[in-house]
C-alpha cells in the first residue's frame, strides 16, 4: 500500500509546478495564454470568454455593453467585458479581430486601461452604412478625441499597439505582417497601466469577438511605423 501513496503525495507536490508554466488555460474569470506573459483577468458580470487556441480565443459581450465617452462629454457608458493583463514600459501586442458583428456600433477593440476614467482603444466596429470601419479614442479624466481611419475591406484585420517609454502608436495590418500606422500618442495616465481586449454590443443583442494569432514582446519598437 506504500507505493501508491507515495505517488500520490508526488502527484500533490508537482501541481503547482504546472500552475507556474504558461500552458493555455481558461476560468470564469481569467484566461491564460501562451502567447502572454501573464494572464488575462476577466469580468463574467458582462459576458464571457473561451480559449481556443494557444494564441486565441472568443471573448463575448452581452447586450447593452460599451466602453464611450463622447466629445463633449455629455454622455459616457462604462459596461463592457475586458480580458487585460498588466503592462511594462516597453512592449508590442498584436492580435487578429474578427467581430461577428451584426448590429450597428457591434465590434471589439486593443485595449489599453488604467481605470474607468482613463483609456484608449483601436475599435473594430459596425457603422450604420453595414461597413466595418477601423477607428481610435484616447480618454483622458473622461475627455476623448474621436478617430476614424478607414473602413475594413474584410471580415477580419490585424491590430496592435506599441509602447516605448511616453510614445505609443496604434497599428493595422491586412495580412499581420506589413503594418501602417494609424496614429502615435502619449498616453497621460500610465501608472498601473493594463493591456488586452474587449469586445462591445451596445445596441445588439450581444456579440462574439473571435481574437487569434494574438502576440507580445516585451520590447521597444525600432521602426516608428510599423511598430516593430
């Protein structure tokens, strides 16, 4: 009887090991990847999300969510489902968004977070003309400019953002591997800085966002604009 035991007790011991190894795994309330440093952290409040893959998954959003702070400031909604992780002072994040968007204002953004009042977002969204247009936001104490850069030509487009230092750029590709840069900023509120996704249905009745070939560094961009 000793020698089962004995294998149980080394069972026991080996599981924290795995917890520490970065193998692709999902909770109610977070998600870790591969293709992470870190674990996404997750809201189940507002949606819900599945992995599928080492460098993907599918983040869904309810109804009535959205992340929109107006011009002038005379209207702002935060309720939407994010999947962040913290960030460092240099890094790119890439991923491929493909929105199953059916409803207009449906879409799901990169997303870089400090609290509800500061972010900023490349969003992938439906327009009233059934276009997908690409566009970006940089909110600031719950003061926002609006960016609309150009419609999509398909149902999915690559993303990413780069850091390095104050200087961050936003970035889309057709294939994931030539970039164009849509527009450079420094961000004003970076202490705990977060970095991720989050998908929107403001006016639907919820949407998947399909999130793939998702991919970090932890390094500054050389070329200013590709991001790389």
């Amino acid at each position: 009887m000793l020698q089962p035991i004995i294998s149980i007790l080394l069972a026991a011991i080996a599981l924290p090991a795995f917890a520490a190894h970065p193998e692709t795994f999902a909770s109610e309330d977070s998600l870790r990847l591969k293709a992470l440093p870190r674990a996404l952290t997750f809201d189940p409040s507002k949606g819900n999300l599945k992995a599928t893959s080492d460098d993907g998954f599918i983040l869904h959003a309810n109804k009535n969510t959205d992340l929109y702070s107006f011009v002038d400031s005379s209207f702002y909604v935060h309720q939407v489902p994010m999947a962040t992780f913290p960030a460092g002072e240099q890094f790119i994040l890439s991923a491929r968004l493909r929105p199953e968007a059916k409803a207009l204002f449906d879409g799901g953004a990169l997303l870089l977070y400090t609290d509800s009042s500061n972010w900023a977002k490349l969003l992938v969204e439906r327009m009233d003309d059934g276009r997908i247009m690409l566009g970006s936001s940089l909110i600031t104490d719950r003061v926002t400019d609006d960016s609309y850069h150009r419609a999509v030509n398909a149902p999915a487009v690559y993303v990413k953002v780069a850091r390095s230092g104050n200087i961050f750029g936003f970035y889309f590709s057709e294939d994931g591997k030539k970039w164009q840069i849509l527009r450079t900023f420094r961000y004003r509120r970076p202490q705990g800085l977060r970095i991720g996704f989050y998908a929107q249905s403001p006016k639907g009745e919820g949407m998947d966002l399909h999130i793939t070939d998702v991919k970090f560094r932890a390094e500054a961009f050389r070329d200013f604009y590709s991001g790389e």
